[in-house]
C-alpha cells in the first residue's frame, strides 16, 4: 500500500500547522508513521489521497452512528445553505433540537447547544459551581472531558487528591479545585467526600469510559455515584459526548437506570458538524444566562445546519431502534471474532465492549480502570495497528482509543476485520 501523497501533505502540513494536523491523535505519531490523510468517505469506507480504501473504524471518533456521508441525513442541506448559514438570531430548528434531546432524555429539562464536546463539560461545571456556589468538582483518572483548563487533569502517583495539570499552560491554581479519583472504585470516592463533599460542586463520569481504550463504568459504581450525590447535593453530570445517542436512544439512562442531574453531549447530536450540548434538570439550567447569573454564549451556537444535520441522525435513530439491535450484533461479532482468534492463537489479551463500542487491549485483563489500561504492551499495539492499516482496515492510531461501529458496517465488513485481526495477531506474534 502506497502513501505517497500522504506523505508529502504531511510535509507541506508540518510547516504551517503544528504538527500538521488540526487535532493530535491525527499525527499517528503514537504509531510511530506518517498519517493518512482523508479524501471521502462513504458508508464504512474511507479513502485516502492516495486512493486506498479502508474499512473505517474511527469514524469520525464516533458522530457517524448511521456511517459517513449518508444521503438520508443530508438530503435538504442543500436549500438551508441557500437560505442562510448562521443568523445570530434564534431560530425554530434550535427549538425543535432542544425538544428531541428531552424527549430522549426524560431526567432532564432544559438544552444548551454549544460547538463542541469540551465547550459543553467546560460550560456545565460552571453552571454546577454557579448553582452549588461550591468550587471543587471531582472527575476519574483516564476520563477525557475535552481539553479545558481544569480538566485537563489525569492525576499519576501521589496526585490522587489535588490534581496536578496533564498539560504545561494549566495554572496549578486552577487545577487545585479538580479532585481525581480512581475510575470504578468507591472507596476511592468515599474518601474525597468525607474531606472535601461540602465544597464539591459536581462529579463528572463517562458512564463507559471511552478514553483509555473502552473501559464500562460498573453498575454499582455509576448507582454510588447517585447515591453520594444526593447525600451532598452535589450536582451528577454524565459526560456522554462519546455514549449519547449511541448505548441506545435514551443514553446511559436506559443502559445504567440511574438518572444524572446534567448531561454533557456531542458527536452524534451534530453528525459530524461541530456540535455540544449541555442538558439539565430545569432549577440547575435555570441558573444560565439570560435567566441566571452565570454567564455562557456563543456566536454559532445552535448553528442552523449542524442542527439540520443533527436533527435528522437523532429522528432517525429514534424512528429505527432496529439500528440499534443491528449495531449490538454486529459488534458481539466482532468481539466473539477477535476473542476466537485470540484463543487459537493462545493469546491472553482482553476485549472490552459496551454497545457499538469495542477495544482490544493487548494485556490479560479484567481491566476496570486507568492503571489496568496502561499496562497494556503499546509496541504491540502499535505493530498491530500497522499491520491492520496495510490490510485495509482503520483502527485508532492508538491503544487507549475505541473501535467504532456504524449501522453501515456489513457483515462483509466484520468478518473481513475479523480475518484481518487474526493475521495481523499472527504476524506481530512471529
Ligand atoms: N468528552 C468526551 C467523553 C470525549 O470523548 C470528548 C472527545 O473525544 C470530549 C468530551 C471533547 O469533545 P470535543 O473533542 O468535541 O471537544
């Protein structure tokens, strides 16, 4: 396979872009090779400059439920451009939107629509400090919530209470408020809130956390978390940028049965345009700007074709829940498949799914939190990505990032992955 025009954008990139690309996983500089760069795409298939075509497993990191450039979605895109791209005014489809996400999320009331993942966790905790009037917020190690100040905080050893900044450019000031606990543990919870849990403002959780690979929050975890919460009156706040719309219609609602006080969301609400959204019961929301104190906007907000856009993935996905019961079988096949090859190929690595989301982490498992992840042995990882990319099938140029289906992968597709992965097990196993 042939990565020649790749190869010389990403010369011509690296001089006017940092790095060459707009966002860093797109480097693959944690694979160790020069990335592809996208030409089009269409259904599970995405193809690069170069013309090779692969079985697409990123998928945009996970707004294309329905797979990419899916005519249904975008059929009338081509008028509302004609009639206006932005107005700076409020408009009806935001109405509509903002209807859709309550109606599939009946623990909550009221949607703010925001451009991206970050700008929704970012804006939510401050509408949860503004309406606790509490500063400390606890997140879990090897949860991503975007990449603002104050949570851009992992935590490593002896950082398990006080937050030291995963990022040079974070005031440790800032940081000192942002409380780390281990993921799937509640004793670890139980300890910051008996020294902190009057001043803790919000706990933010993704539900399945899928950013060290896939690792699903524990049922009695996700139910803790409720139960603390309520004892503190602090606020709960799903981040579901990743699972909305994807576990099933109604999220992590019907997936866990434990009802959160806010919700964060993206991809999938935009299909692919830059889209946020940060959902609440209607007393937290109530604290938002006009009607409120605490101060949020945004010039493109509610962006009439990212709601067009998003609008049409969620009246789809709502009108067909046989999206859904297609989408779980065809990732139990797969994660049967690589289990499969695994056995036959008397490897003890782990497969983590929940829903449409699959990981292979290369380590025997279980693995429950952060520390499990990144024991994982990344060269192999990394020769295994290589050796997939060459046979025609995109996984993230990452060990700790997800596989993830769309409707439009074919059975064809899967078992085609399937015979991939058990090639490419065997050739870096040699
Ligand atoms: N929250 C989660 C769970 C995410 O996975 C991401 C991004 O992947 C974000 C927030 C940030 O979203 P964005 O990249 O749109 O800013």
């Amino acid at each position: 396979m042939k990565h020649t025009k790749s190869e010389a954008l990403y010369k011509e990139a690296v001089k006017y872009i940092p790095g060459g690309v707009n966002s860093p996983v797109r480097s693959f500089n944690s694979v160790g090779i020069s990335p592809i760069f996208a030409k089009k795409a269409h259904g599970s298939r995405i193809t690069d400059v170069d013309d090779n075509e692969y079985i697409d497993y990123i998928c945009s990191w996970g707004p294309l439920m329905l797979g990419h450039s899916n005519e249904e979605i975008s059929k009338g895109i081509g008028e509302m451009i004609a009639s206006g791209t932005s107005f700076g005014l409020a408009t009806e489809i935001e109405v509509e939107m903002a209807k859709l996400i309550v109606d599939a999320y009946p623990a909550i009331d009221q949607v703010r629509m925001v451009n991206s993942g970050t700008e929704a966790t970012m804006s939510a905790l401050r509408v949860a400090r503004g309406f606790t009037k509490r500063n400390k917020i606890v997140k879990f190690e090897g949860c991503y919530h975007g990449h603002s100040d104050g949570l851009l905080v992992k935590s490593g050893s002896g950082t398990i209470t006080f937050g030291v900044q995963t990022s040079p450019g974070v005031p440790t000031d800032i940081v000192k408020n942002t409380l780390v606990c281990k993921y799937n543990d509640i004793e670890d919870i139980k300890r910051v809130f008996e020294e902190d849990g009057e001043d803790i403002a919000a706990i933010i959780v993704e539900t399945i956390g899928g950013n060290m690979g896939i690792v699903p929050g524990k049922q009695e975890f996700i139910e803790f978390l409720r139960k603390i919460c309520d004892e503190y009156k602090t606020v709960l706040i799903f981040d579901e940028v990743i699972t909305g719309f994807r576990l099933s219609y109604n999220s992590s609602l019907e997936y866990f049965g434990v009802k959160p006080d806010m919700v964060c969301l993206g991809k999938i609400i935009g299909a692919g345009m830059p889209v946020g959204a940060y959902v609440g019961k209607k007393e937290i929301m109530e604290v938002v700007s006009p009607v409120g104190p605490v101060y949020q906007a945004g010039t493109l907000s509610g962006n009439p074709l990212a709601m067009y856009l998003g609008k049409r993935n969620l009246e789809i996905l709502r009108d067909n829940p046989q999206i859904y019961e297609a989408l779980n079988e065809k990732a139990d096949k797969l994660e049967q498949g690589i289990k499969n090859n695994l056995k036959k190929l008397n490897l003890n690595y782990t497969v983590n799914r929940a829903g449409s989301l699959v990981c292979l982490f290369f380590k025997e498992g279980p693995v429950e939190n952060y520390d499990d992840a990144i024991e994982s042995n990344v060269e192999k990882y990394n020769a295994y990505f290589k050796e997939m990319l060459d046979r025609g099938v995109l996984i993230g140029p990452s060990q700790f990032e997800a596989m993830f289906l769309s409707y439009a992968h074919s059975d064809e597709d899967i078992e085609y992955t399937i015979t991939c992965n058990y090639e490419s097990l065997r050739a870096i196993h040699n």
